[in-house]
C-alpha cells in the first residue's frame, strides 16, 4: 500500500484520538539529552533522524541509555549490531535481547547488493518477519552495508595501514543510504526510525555529505576535551519549526544519560569538521590574470563551464572561481551558478571574478541570490585573491536560493530602459516604477537632491552630467538638480556621482542630500509630483539643439547625454576627481513657460 493511502492516513489520525480517550498520553521518543529546546531530539513518527557520533564511549553511552528506557515501555528492533556490541551495553540490554523485548540484529556481507537487487523496501519485510511492529523504535547504523562491512569504533581515526577510501565512492555510499532511510520512513510513518553513523570514515569527514541531503533531522554528538557536545545541523519540530546549527554543552545525569547545560552556541556547520577537499579550487583560465606561476597547487583548470561543472560532481567542500568577463556572458555564467548551487547547497564555496566587464550592484546580487558566496573586484589582485579564498575556506552558504531561473531573475533586476534627462513628471513616475517593481527582491536605489549654486544655470549643470546606462536618470525642479540611481548602495553614490558630472561638484552644488531608503524617496517623489506643473521649464529641446551632436532622444522621449556603452559605475575611493571638462557648456537663458 502506497505511504499516501487513506487507510494509513485515518489510522495516524484515528490512533493519537484513541489515546486521549483512554487516558494516555502519546509516547514521546527521544534523545537521552534533557532539558533540551522544544522538540530538539525528539524523535518524530514519519521523520528519519540522524546522529553522528564522535567516538565510542560517547556511541556506547548513547546506546544504552537509550534502550534502557524505551525497553521500558515497549519492545525496540536494532539493526546493525553485534554480539560484543549487545554486551558492552550492560546487562539490562542483554536481558532484554535474550527475553525478546530487543531484537538486536546484524547487517548480512552481502545485505547492500540484495537491496539493490529487490529494493530498499524488502528490509522491512525481513524486518517483519523477525517481529518488528507498527509503531516501535528502529535503531539502525545506516552505513555498514553500503561501505563494505562495520565502521571502525567511533570511526574517527583510520587503521595506520589503511588507504584512504576515494571521495566519489563515499559520497556514492552515503547518498544511496540516505535515499533507503527516507524510503525505511515513508513505509513506517507512524514509527520513529533513527539512523547511527561515525563521523569519520577512514579519515574523511562524513558531516559534509550527510549535511547536504535532504533529511529533516541531523545532529551530531562528539567530545571536545572534557566535555560532550551536541551539535545540531537541522531539526525539524513540526510546526513548531526547524533548529539549525546549534550547540549545546552536555553534562552527564544520575540516570546514564546528559543534560544540557544552558549553553547554547550558534554554530558555523563547517567549523565542526573539515572535508577532504576543502583546499581545492576549480577554475577556468581566464581567472589566473596576475599569478605570477600559474595555478597554484590544489587548482583544477577546466576548459569551459560544462567542464567545471562535471569536475565539481563528488566535490563537497571546494571552491570554484568563475571568471565574469562581459555582460553578454552573464546568462550563462548565471546558470552556471544554479546549477551548482543546486546540486551542492551549502558547502561548496561558489565566487566569482570580475576580469574583464564589471559588474553593476543588480547583477552582483542575482548571482549571489542564485548560490554565489561572493564576488572579488576586479581593482583586486591576484595575491589579495587567494587570501579572500582562504577565508572563505570554512564558510558555508546559508542563503535561500532564489526560485526563478536564471533569464527570469536577471530580467527582473534590470533596470527600465530609460536613461539621462525627463521632465520632472516623467522623472518621477520612472523612480516609482522602478522602486516598485524592485523592492520584493531587495535592491538598494539612492535618489540625490543637488541643490544649485546661487551663480550656477539649471542648463550648465544637466549639460555637464554625464549618463550612460539603463536606470540613471535625472531632472530637475526650480532649485535642485535630481539624480535617481539604479541598484547603488549609499556608500557608492559619491563616487558614482563623481563620474556622472564632467565638472567638480563643488563647481555646481552647495550640498548632496542623499536618501537611501525607498519611503524616504518616495515621499520626495510625491512632493516633486506636486511641483512638476508647467512653471518648472523642460529642458529636452533645448539640451538637444545645445549639443545634438552628443546626446540622443530615445522613442519614448528621454535624452541620454551620453551615448550608450560609456561607464557610470562607481569609482575606487581612491581614484582622483575627473578632470574638467575642456570646454564649459553654453550658458543659454531660458524663460518659464507661459
């Protein structure tokens, strides 16, 4: 019968209503850990847990603490253990295995081919057969069939002769134990199952696979020094919601088991452990522009996108340096980004180097939306760049990926095409549309009030603005000039504006009065509404009889002062003002409008 049938719907519903009217309370399965938050190890019916364990005494610990009690109230099946095992638990656990109340079973040598062979559901039906029952604790160390035989205890260390096991087969090993877990949960979704695997398997960390599936509840549970922690990676509580990356300092309680003790801890999930590849970078060549000696050690160069994203197959912590070049090349370079964020969530480092184009604040945030950790400048060297990837060693990404394919998202934070001057009226309703249209997917806009100079024309001040891409628009009202820029932070409106202007600013305006936030420019917009009546002069005829040979008027009516391709991106800090303008622009009187 199908997990969505309607029989097994009513009787997860009809059982929890049974209990109520008898008079009993649901039995709760957790971790031996009290005084944990909410449900934080509990252990949930339809919901697989997993737990990592760090050593052995910690694992044994565990084991019988946990059986103790639920051996308790009821009967419980593990799968996976041994004889030596079942007696280093004590003799109540023994007892129990020799009553019945434990069935403590192991995995057969060749248990990982017949799964594959008739399915993942034939172990419950051998299950079944051995006694399982609806409802009771599944105990079961997850990893043994699928690498070969038992872990080493406590699986931290490998055997001084052994030879490390290769990345993809691990990796291969773990995602088919994964998929047989949730299938073990989907099958007995009124049953708590949790699964038991080492940290380590001959050496290689194990979190960094585990972390990047999709079970709903993992943690791990290991001795820094003294002390024992607890490591949440995820867990699920229902509607309560999901904990992430929290730790908590155990000490141990009169009845075997640990409590918390109140010190909680916000965790980098990659602090915890370091995975085997985490020093390798695989990049395209275009991306080596100023290393003195080529790639570096530990640097894979492909050849093209596709290839980069075949080698990062078995990666697992890597980082992966893609070059931006030119805004033609954006759309691929984007779905480049998503397709390995896809199929790498958190711990492989995405960043990507600006070497040829460069980058406007939109395009930025669309990559970082779609799975990149960060982008390096190009005014960046080579040195400077290896640094920033060593930092970025031990960072994972946390982000919530955005939803949209990669055309739909850089579609949506582009600007509309309208560039340089509009008349006040048009001026404004271009800023609210923009804001509008952007405001969901969190760009940062700065509208500008420049206020003239006493000696200073309307005319000299707009002939002297300089505006060469889509979204930067300016105009004017009886005091002010007023520049609206699209996707600029505040930190980047002074330089931008020193590129915009041929002339010093001082030359023009007494004051910059910036504002940021989008109702702060929206209450300016509605005040410039109120004035754009015919007493404020357009100024489109007379800009392009002034100087027709440098400005263009688009189909829709607006004046671009510069012709398309030139940069208004911000400048470096530390790049002197432009230089004057060899000629001052015509002063031109003009009269309002009657």
């Amino acid at each position: 019968m199908s997990t969505s049938s309607p029989w097994r719907l009513a009787r997860r519903t009809l059982a929890p209503l049974w209990q109520v009217l008898l008079g009993r309370a649901p039995r709760r399965v957790q971790l031996p850990i009290a005084f944990l938050p909410g449900q934080v190890g509990v252990l949930r019916r339809g919901q697989p847990a997993l737990l990592l364990l760090g050593d052995n005494g910690t694992r044994q610990r565990l084991l019988r603490r946990l059986l103790e009690t639920e051996l308790a109230d009821g009967q419980v099946t593990w799968l996976g253990a041994d004889a030596d095992a079942l007696r280093a638990l004590g003799p109540l656990v023994v007892d129990a295995a020799r009553s019945g109340r434990l069935r403590a079973l192991a995995w057969t040598p060749g248990a990982a081919a017949t799964l594959r062979e008739r399915g993942d559901a034939f172990l419950l039906q051998e299950l079944a057969a051995c006694g399982l029952r609806r409802g009771e604790l599944l105990l079961v160390d997850l990893l043994p069939p699928w690498l070969g035989g038992p872990a080493a205890p406590g699986g931290t260390e490998a055997a001084p002769d052994a030879v490390p096991e290769a990345a993809p087969e691990v990796s291969a090993a773990v995602q088919q134990a994964v998929a047989a877990l949730q299938r073990w949960a989907a099958e007995r979704d009124a049953a708590p199952l949790l699964a038991l695997a080492p940290l380590r398997h001959r050496g290689q960390a194990l979190l960094p696979l585990f972390e990047r599936s999709p079970l709903p509840c993992m943690a791990q549970l290991q001795r820094h020094g003294e002390q024992v922690h607890f490591e949440v990676v995820r867990w699920s509580g229902g509607r309560a919601g999901t904990v992430q990356d929290l730790g908590f300092g155990l000490v141990e309680s009169a009845d075997g088991g640990w409590q918390a003790d109140g010190s909680g801890l916000a965790l980098d999930t990659h602090a915890l452990v370091t995975a085997s590849d985490a020093e390798r970078v695989i990049t395209l060549p275009d991306t080596l522009a100023g290393a003195p000696d080529g790639a570096p050690a530990h640097w894979q160069v492909c050849d093209s996108l596709d290839a980069v994203v075949a080698a990062c197959r078995y990666a697992v912590a890597a980082t992966v340096l893609l070059p931006h070049r030119s805004a033609d090349e954006l759309p691929a370079l984007l779905d480049t980004v998503r397709r390995l964020r896809a199929a790498h969530p958190h711990a492989l480092k995405i960043v990507v180097r600006e070497v040829g184009g460069q980058l406007r604040y939109n395009q930025e945030l669309a990559l970082v939306r779609l799975g990149a950790n960060t982008v390096v400048y190009r005014n960046i060297g080579f040195s400077r760049l290896l640094q920033t990837l060593v930092e970025l060693r031990n960072q994972t990404y946390a982000r919530r990926v955005a939803d949209e394919a990669a055309p739909d998202l850089l579609a949506q934070m582009k600007p509309d095409p309208v560039r340089g001057y509009l008349p006040l009226q048009a001026f404004c309703d271009a800023a609210d549309r923009m804001l509008q249209r952007t405001e969901p997917l969190g760009l940062a806009h700065c509208m500008v009030q420049l206020p003239l100079l006493p000696q200073v024309a309307h005319l000299d001040a707009l002939a002297a603005c300089r505006i060469g891409r889509d979204g930067d628009i300016v105009s004017a009202d009886a005091q002010s000039v007023w520049v609206f820029l699209f996707a600029c932070r505040a930190p980047d409106v002074e330089p931008t504006l020193k590129r915009l202007f041929a002339v010093p600013l001082a030359e023009l305006f007494h004051q910059l009065r910036m504002r940021p936030e989008p109702d702060a420019m929206r209450r300016a917009l509605e005040r410039l509404r109120r004035n754009a009546v015919d007493a404020v002069t357009d100024y489109s005829d007379v800009l392009q009889a002034l100087q027709p040979q440098r400005l263009e008027v688009s189909e829709s009516g607006f004046v671009a002062l510069q012709p398309a391709g030139e940069d208004t991106l911000p400048a470096p800090l530390d790049e002197p003002p432009a230089p004057p303008a060899p000629r001052t622009p015509e002063r031109v009187v003009l009269r309002l409008r009657e």
